[in-house]
C-alpha cells in the first residue's frame, strides 16, 4: 500500500536516471510550449554599407539584392564614415542612397566612426554620433522614414550607469531609441574565414564554414529562447544582430529559411520592440557588448550560468586565432 505522509517530497524517491529524465522531460516541455507560442524574430544588419564589397562586386551590393529577392523587413545601421573607405565616393553614396530607398528597410545610424563609448568618453562620442546622422538625414529628407534608431558599436554603452545613464539621456534629447540585440553569432569572425576561404579557392572549407555559421546561429537562437523562457515564461520577440558581410550575403538567406521553417515569423525593428521586454529594467551597467537577455537578469549567478551555456564553435574560434598569428 503506498501511504504517502504530507509533505513528503515524491521526487526525493526516485533514482538518479528517473530524475535525469524528468529533467529531460520538462524541458522537452518547456521548448515544446515555447514553440507553441508564436516565435518571432527582427533582422538588423550593421556597419552598413560595405564598400570594399561594393567595389569587388563591379559596384552592386549583393547583400542588398539577396534582401530584395527574401522581402523580409530589415533594420541597417549605418556608418557614414565606411562611405570614405574607398573611392569614389559619389557611388558610395548611391549606394547608401539604394538601401536607404528599400521599403522594408528601416534605418539607424550606429555613429559616424564606429569608436567604442567606453574609450572615448562623453563628448567625442555624441560628436560622432552626430556626424554619422548627416548624410542618412539629408537621403531621408522627403521619403517618409525617420532615422529612429541608433545602436551603440559593440554594444558598448560606457563604463558604469553614470555614463549609460549620460548618454542614453542624449540620445533621448535626439528623439534616438537605443536599439538592443537578444541574438548574435559572430558573423563578424567567421566571414573573415570564410572569405579567405574563398580567396584561396577552396569552396569546400568556405560551404563548411558558412553551414557552421547557420548551425551556430539556429543554436544560439534555441539558447536565447530558453534564456527568455528563465526571465519572461515565454520566447521574447528577438532581435538578431548580424553584418553587412560576405558570409551573410550567401548564408542569411540559408538562415532566414531554417528560422521560417522553425516557426519563426520576420518582423520589423518597430513589431520586435512592442514586445514589453525591451521596457525591462537592466542590470549591467559595464561596457561589454552582451545579449539583452542577459542585461534584463537581476541574478548575477544565474547570468554567469547561462553564459557558460552559451554555444559557442570551438574550431572556429581556433581557426581564427591562428589567421590572426599568421597576420
Ligand atoms: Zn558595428
């Protein structure tokens, strides 16, 4: 007869395995209710646009044509600074003028220069904050978009809450909504490999190295479902940050299918931040570039825990380190 007393615990009971299972089980569970629930993801591309690309490409962004051909909303963040990199400079700035020109692209400025706030200070950094406005403002005047956006390069939002605080104030001051990512994958990393892959004419290794980006990327994403599920008790809607690069010229795409067929619906910067998540209070006042999910967590143990989980691909990070030796 199984006479249980109150209060006991039924879980200390069983072994160790049927314990293991359960666990197993309730996160099947926890994955499957947070697949139930309608998934939903805004694309946002930076250091836009690419202009050693644009020239490689006989003047086309490739990039761009694959986004036309996807019709998925998109937000950019522009460096008017890249636009100085090559010559000559009135195509760069057609070509600036043809994203900026796209229905489904939303745009934001991501500073003139790309420094990193933290290092700067105050003052230089809302000067190129500025200066990464004019160009895009003088493009959008008469179109219908405001520039609405901006997002900090490398996520860097200065040293401690007293430089946030500063600049995030000023950038109220210029109606700038400070623009967050849940999700990224270092494009960044693997497309500096991949396109010396490509350079070197070995298609093999830069097919292998662009199925990794997307295997990473899909895991980092069921990653920050789960991380969202630990703070909200359902799957945010995410925000992926990736770049204006070869790698996602021919992989975004790729990407953007397997998310569609994971049940994940392509929404704009705008849709993604309805989402009373971004309302969220954060918790990191530092100047590492880090996923919101992890800023919006009060429990610092529980923050380190779930960034040890992150996914991460070893070989890669090997590979880079000996490319960047060899440099
Ligand atoms: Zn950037």
């Amino acid at each position: 007869m199984d006479v249980r007393a109150p209060g006991k615990r039924p879980f200390a009971k069983l072994t160790r395995s049927m314990k293991k299972s359960i666990l197993v089980l309730a996160s099947f569970l926890c994955s499957f209710a947070a697949f139930a629930q309608k998934r939903s993801v805004s694309i946002t591309i930076d250091d836009v646009p690419n202009v050693r690309l644009f020239q490689e490409d006989g003047y086309s962004s490739k990039l761009l044509s694959k986004l036309d051909s996807l019709k998925i909303p998109v937000a950019i963040f522009v460096n008017e600074h890249n636009l100085r990199q090559t010559k000559p400079f009135d195509k760069n700035k057609n070509l600036l003028k043809t994203w900026l020109s796209k229905d489904f692209v939303t745009p934001g400025n991501h500073s003139y220069s790309h420094p990193n706030y933290g290092e700067i200070g105050f003052e230089a950094f809302s000067g190129d904050v500025l200066k990464g406005e004019t160009l895009t403002k003088e493009i959008l005047k008469g179109s219908g978009k405001k520039l609405d956006y901006f997002r900090f390069p490398f996520n860097a939002m200065g040293k401690d809450s007293v430089a946030h605080l500063k600049m995030q104030e000023f950038l109220v001051s210029k109606n700038y909504k400070n623009t967050p990512f849940t999700v990224e994958s270092e494009d960044w990393l693997f497309t500096q490999l991949y396109e010396k892959a490509l350079k070197s004419g070995d298609k093999k290794r830069a097919m292998e190295i662009g199925n990794q980006y997307v295997k990473l990327s899909l895991d980092r994403f069921a990653h920050f479902d789960s991380v969202s599920v630990v703070n909200f008790q359902r799957p945010v809607k995410q925000i992926y940050l990736c770049h204006d690069n070869r790698l996602n010229t021919d992989f975004l795409p790729v990407l953007v299918q397997k998310l569609k067929e994971q049940g994940y619906q392509m929404i704009s910067l705008a849709d993604a931040m309805q989402d009373p998540a971004y309302q969220s209070r954060e918790y990191y006042h530092g100047n590492a570039g880090f996923s919101w999910l992890y800023r919006w967590m009060s429990d610092l143990n529980e923050r380190k825990g779930l960034m040890l989980a992150e996914p991460e691909n070893v070989e890669i990070h090997k590979a880079y380190e000996e490319m960047q030796k060899a440099k």
